[in-house]
C-alpha cells in the first residue's frame, strides 16, 4: 500500500527578526497512510504544531518534501495550495475558530463558499452534515449561544463539509471538561472506522492520544518513537 502522506528530509526553521536561526523540525522522514489515526505528542516545542501545519499547507518547510497520494504538495503555488486544502482537507482547532457573527450554518458552509460552491449548494451540502450529527437544531445560532462541546462538534461538521481525506486535529480537547473531550474524541475515532478518514491530531494528553490507531512521539524537532497502539 503507497503511504496517503509521505514526509521526507523534512527541516524548519525560523530565522525572521531572530538573533540566530530557531531549528524546529531537523531531518524529519515519515509516512502516513489512508485511514489511520496518528496522534502526535510531545513537550511544548518538540515540532508536532508546525509539522502539522506544514501536512495542512498552512506552512511551508525551508527544506525537504512532502507529497500527497504521491504528488509533492510542498512547492505548489499558493493558489494551488489553498484549492488541495479546500478540497482534501478539514482542520480542527483547540478554540473552534467559529467565526462570532455568523450562524452554525454559515459557519459550517464556509469551507465551501471559500472553494466557489453557489451559496445554496453550500446551505445544503451544510445542513445534511449538521442532520447526520444531529446538530441542525443548533443551525440558526450563534456560537455565543454553544457550550464548547457543542462548538467543537460544529467544528468538526465543518472539517466534514468538503468531505475531506485527512483532518487535521490541533488540540482538539484542550478546551474541554473531560467528559466532553471524551465524547469529541469518540466522534473523531468513528470518523476513521466508519468513514475511513485519516486522522492527525495533536495533543499533549496521553488519554487522548489513546484514541488513536498510531503514536509518534516527537522531541527537539525530531521523531522519538513510532508505534501502533489500537486498531
């Protein structure tokens, strides 16, 4: 089986307005492949933040590749970068970045408006992924008028929205009580074995990281230990 992801020779670092370059990711090779659910520990620091931003397009590495169903993605254009992240991707953020103003609905079709889908075609592609997590009763309000579960769970609807191959999980729970991390965590682990969605998730718990299939351990901008942990 070809990896879905593969990282080779990776290295960041970050020199802007420093008095001496900050090395976060040294030489970083791995492969991820369709349906997993890697999670990636370590201290504050150790590189999993910015390798994840740089798996998501969000970043891009001062040297090596990484490539995407064998197609390096690293030294696309932007524009071709913002159209494989619209359309491949979903990203989920430990403060929900709901967008204030905007209804549950609106939130959620935002993915799409972004990737020039006609508004009703949004609305409606929105409202059945709301219907299948049973939170359309929740489409007219305002994130204001959520609790964080509730938030996070529109924030997985909308990762779901364009029907994504990887999502990209950045301290997901670290807002959240423990039961209700528990109940985001399950929703996630359900989306790989049902749906087959590959999962890379961030985290610093390691009963979150429990959750997933695989665990990679990163320190000092490298890959400690590399395991399968469930299935």
């Amino acid at each position: 089986m070809n990896p879905l992801i593969s990282v080779a020779e990776l290295y960041k670092e970050y020199s802007e307005n420093l008095p001496e370059p900050v090395k976060v990711l040294k030489n970083l090779t791995l492969e991820i492949f369709r349906g997993e659910f890697v999670s990636l520990m370590g201290p504050s620091g150790s590189g999993k933040s910015t390798l994840l931003n740089m798996l998501g397009l969000l970043d891009s590495p001062t040297s090596g590749t990484i490539s995407f169903e064998e197609r390096e993605i690293s030294q696309l254009s932007s524009l071709e970068k913002a159209r494989l992240r619209n359309s491949s991707f979903g990203f989920i953020f430990q403060g929900f970045n709901l967008l204030k103003k905007h209804s549950v609905l609106e939130n959620v079709m935002l993915p799409l408006l972004y990737s020039k889908v006609q508004r009703g075609e949004a609305a409606n592609a929105a409202k059945k992924v709301l219907k299948s997590t049973g939170l359309e009763f929740l489409s007219n309000r305002l994130p204001s008028q959520l609790s964080g579960g509730q938030q996070q769970r529109v924030a997985i609807c909308r990762a779901l929205v364009v029907q994504p191959k990887v999502i990209l999980a950045d301290e997901p729970t670290g807002n959240l009580d423990s039961t209700t991390a528990r109940q985001i965590m399950n929703i996630l682990k359900e989306l790989t074995q049902k749906n087959g969605i590959t999962i890379i998730l961030v985290t610093h718990e390691k009963e979150v990281a429990a959750y997933g299939s695989r665990l990679i351990q990163m320190k000092d901008g490298v890959v400690q230990t590399d395991e399968i942990i469930g299935s």
